[in-house]
C-alpha cells in the first residue's frame, strides 16, 4: 500500500528483517512502525492500541535487536503478561522473530511444575515471560535475582488491572533494578494504569492509535436476540447451519463453560474448553486442537480474551454477554487480527438488554440485530446451563438440612435398636470370689 514503510527500513538487525519474511510478513503495522523506532532509541515507551494490532512484535523487535549486541548468559529482558495463554504465545511469537539468532526465552507462569522455571533463571535466559503472581513466588527464593535486567515490558496492562495484579505489578518492580528501558503497552488507558506509568515511565514517547475502545475494523458485529433457555439451541444451529465453520465461544462462567462444551458434543460438534479450574496441560492442548482443526469450537472464560492467537480465527460468540465494554473489546479482538476480516456475534436475551446498551454507548454505535432464518424462536426451552446462584444455594441447603434428617433419624433408630435388644437379652450370671477347689 502506497505510504507503507517496510521492515527494512525501521533499521533492525539484518537477521530480523529476515525473520519477519520469513514469517510471512512485509509491512509493519501502525502501531509496528511508530513504536519500534522510538523504542530502539532507547527511550521509555507508552503505546496504547487495539488488541490484535501487532503490538507483540512492536516491542519483541526492538528487544530482539539489542539482545543481539552482547554475549549472553543473563536474563536481561522481562516482559509481564496477565495471563498463562498470553505468555506462552509471548514466547511461541519470540521464537518465530529470533530464528536464527541464538537467543532464547522461557515462561513463568502458574499451573505447572516450577523445577524447569528455576533452571531458567539459574542458566539465564535472554528473555523471560512472567505472570506476576509465579514470578512473586520465584522471587522468595534465593535463586530468581534478576541483576542484568535492562529491559521491562509490560503488555496487556489494563487487563492486569482487571484481574487484580497491580499490587503484584508494584512488589514484582521492587524485586528488580531499574531497567535501562521500560516499555508500556494496553489497549485501554483507565486512570490507576495511567498513575501507574507515571510512576515507572521516564519521558516515555507517547503513541495513541486508539483514542476510545473499538474492535478492529475488519470485525463485522451482530447482535442475535434470543430467549435465554435456546441460546445454546441457537449456537448449535449457527455451528450446524449458519455458516460458522469455527468459532472461540465466551461463557460467563467455568460450569457453563463445561456445559456448554457437553451440549456441543451431543449435537455432533466437537469442542474443547478452556477456563481457570483446567489445568495448563489441558488448556495448552485444547488451545492446540483448536489451532490445528481438530475441534472446531473452544469455548472459555474471559481468561482467555488475551492471549489466544489463533490465525485466520473467523468467529467470536459472545454466548453471554460480558458485563463491561472493555471485556467485550477483548473478546472480539481475537478476530481480525493484523488486519484480516472476522465476526463477532453475540446472543442477547431481554434480561441482557443494559448490558448490551453499555457496550453500545462505547462504542459510539448501534449493533445490528438479525435473526436466524428458520430457527424455532418460539421452542420450548431445553436444559439450562447453569442453576441460578439463589437456587444453588438453596438447593444444598435442603440437601444438608435432609442429610442431617437422615442422620438424625438412622441414629434414633440405632438408639432405639439398641434399648430393645437391651430389654430381651437374658440377664448373665456373674460369678464373684474365689474358684472353688
């Protein structure tokens, strides 16, 4: 495209702008090509972009390049990401760009073994990819000291807010020294995150491509209203008629994820699922059987809004409807990435209606609403995927309130065995003294 600068010429190292063809890639995106020269002068960093812009390799490239300039042995680069799934494709994306170079990189993340982590940090990889909260408990031991550190990244900031991590962010920057270069990257700017640069970032350049949340603009956005009781009748349909050959489905909960996942299975489709109670071999394998084509429907938890990368991914569902604007921007991001085309579809029940209005409001815009043609909207609900809470609750209460009827009832039998048997057993002779001669 006409005005498009190329790899080759933002001056990275020559082994890179080798990498990136090979990968398939010829221009940088905006945010690619506005923040990797800043960032190879040296300067401290605060990007802000959509989600799925290309902001990963807006800080590997220029990482990579003065990695390249000294010999290694020590860890001196330390990217933190919020969760497990955005780590690892952290790190799968840093072996694509660093082919050939000789530089290595690992993850610190939860849900697994920390032995081969403690190697890492003891033979010192170039770059580490950390969860804030695995890091932290690294860091209670003698061996995870990071005193070459020179370079910090912290992606996905707005997301760490959401999930909690910012106390963690603030330990995790007193465990290592101040970093020649520190670099900021979110797709939203709320004010803690925006107190938070101003504390770490040092005459930071300032790149804003997104002045207020949006989906990328290849993402085409609807909306299909429908009772609550046949949003999982309509997903099947779409999944079976709708032209939906994959899709990366988002539950509002781990059970309805689990549910959701079996009511797939016994419709004929195969699906996996991914959410915080799975464990990372699991989730790591449903992500890969997604990826290949071997399931053709993930669904998962808002843990998995960032951080799952899949190529050429063609739908998002949203099967509930997220409670804020930012998460429904992180959901859809997923497809359209790197200024491909995608769907994001999301079923609305009248109970959803504010919800949906907020998200609408944010977006400066009014969704679509179209309806399936041929879909039986006037059906008979089938099974729920979730109880309400209210009704979970009283649900155990009356079967602790009948176990302990149980209880009380077999032991006042028992009682009452026991005094009966008491009454009729014959009474035994006791013999007392001394046996007689």
């Amino acid at each position: 495209m006409e005005g498009q600068v190329a790899f080759s010429s933002l001056n990275l190292h020559p082994t890179l702008v080798e990498s990136v063809g090979t990968l398939g890639f010829e221009t940088p995106t905006p945010i690619q090509s506005q923040a990797i020269p800043k960032a190879l002068e040296g300067r401290d960093l605060l990007a802000c972009a959509a989600t799925g812009s290309g902001k990963t390799a807006a800080f590997l490239l220029p990482i990579l390049h003065r990695l390249l300039d000294r010999p290694r042995g020590t860890t001196r680069a330390l990217v933190l990401a919020p969760t497990r799934e955005l780590a690892l494709q952290i790190c799968d994306d840093f072996a694509g760009l660093a082919r050939g170079t000789g530089l290595s990189a690992a993850t610190i993340h939860g849900g697994v073994a920390m032995g081969p982590q403690e190697k890492a940090f003891r033979t010192g990889v170039d770059l580490l990819v950390a969860t804030p909260g695995r890091l932290l408990d690294h860091f209670s031991r003698d061996y995870a000291r990071l005193a070459g550190l020179e370079y910090l990244v912290l992606d996905e900031a707005d997301r760490m807010l959401d999930m909690g991590f910012l106390p963690d962010i603030r330990r995790v920057l007193r465990h290592v020294p101040t970093p020649k270069q520190t670099m900021f990257f979110s797709a939203t700017m709320p004010p803690p995150i925006e107190k938070l640069t101003r504390e770490i970032l040092r005459n930071p350049a300032k790149i804003t491509l997104q002045r207020k949340a949006a989906p990328a603009q290849g993402v085409a956005q609807w909306v299909y209203p429908v009772p609550s009781g046949l949003r999982g009748a309509l997903l099947v349909e779409l999944l079976k008629n709708g032209g939906l050959d994959d899709a990366l489905v988002f539950t509002r909960t781990k059970h309805r994820a689990n549910r959701l996942c079996k009511l797939l299975g016994r419709n004929g489709i195969s699906a996996e699922r991914i959410h915080g109670n799975r464990s990372q071999a699991q989730r790591t394998k449903a992500l890969a059987d997604f990826k290949s084509g071997k399931v053709r429907v993930l669904v998962a938890t808002d843990i998995a809004a960032r951080g799952i990368d899949v190529n050429e991914l063609g739908h998002v569902v949203n099967f509930d409807i997220p409670g804020a604007p930012e998460d429904y921007i992180h959901r859809v991001g997923r497809t359209a990435r790197a200024d491909a085309t995608g769907d994001a579809i999301t079923l609305v029940s009248p109970e959803d209606e504010s919800d949906l209005s907020r998200i609408e409001r944010a977006l400066g815009s009014k969704l679509p609403r179209v309806r399936l043609e041929g879909f039986a909207y006037d059906a008979v609900p089938g099974e729920r995927l979730e109880v309400p809470r209210g009704e979970r609750i009283a649900a155990i209460r009356a079967k602790k309130a009948a176990d302990r009827g149980r209880a009380a009832a077999k032991a006042a039998k028992k009682a009452s065995a026991e005094e009966s048997s008491g009454s009729k057993r014959p009474r035994r002779r006791r013999f007392g003294g001394r046996r007689r001669s």
